[in-house]
C-alpha cells in the first residue's frame, strides 16, 4: 500500500497505510519543515500543527508530494513563495525551516 498525500479544497489529507488523517486548513497555526538523513538518502518532512496540538506529517516519499508542495501556498500565506526551492535547500546542517505563520 503505497502512503499519499493530497490537498482539497479545505484540507490536508495523507493515507499512511490505508488509514486517512487530514487536517481542515482553518485548524492549522503554524507549518514548518525539516530534513533527516536516512541511509543513502535525504527525506523531507512538512509539518502541519493545529491548535489543539495535533501536528500532521507530510513526507518526501509520499506519492503526491510535488502537487503538495505547489498548492499549499495557494490555501495558506506561507512565508515563502518557492516551496520547493526552500525544501530543496533543508539539510542535515541546516534541517528546520518555518513557514507559517
């Protein structure tokens, strides 16, 4: 079972084993990014927090994960307007990068 990551109208949702989670955009207070260094690889994670304390992983391995990346911007002001460019400059020096608020 391949984990997913999709934007609609209103939400985040990611399927991570066939379970759905998703978070409504109104519920997010802050989003921000770090990298890992895992064997032979970089991986990415965004993280949407909401209130109540819930925070919602996004990863780089994610199916979707491109489509993510260009249309958040578009239901929430991030502080950037190259998602993909800051992403691609996370590294294991330079791992965490806020985006919202």
């Amino acid at each position: 079972m391949v984990d997913f990551v999709c934007i609609n109208t209103d939400s985040v949702e990611i399927s991570i084993s066939g379970n759905i989670i998703s978070v409504a955009f109104d519920d997010v207070v802050g989003i921000h990014a770090y990298a890992l260094e895992i064997p032979a690889s970089l991986l990415t994670v965004v993280v949407l927090s909401t209130e109540s304390g819930y925070n919602l992983e996004v990863r780089s391995d994610m199916a979707g994960w491109s489509p993510f990346l260009r249309e958040l911007g578009e239901h929430l002001p991030l502080k950037v307007r190259d998602l993909s460019g800051l992403i691609g400059q996370l590294t294991a020096d330079a791992p965490v990068a806020e985006l919202y608020p």
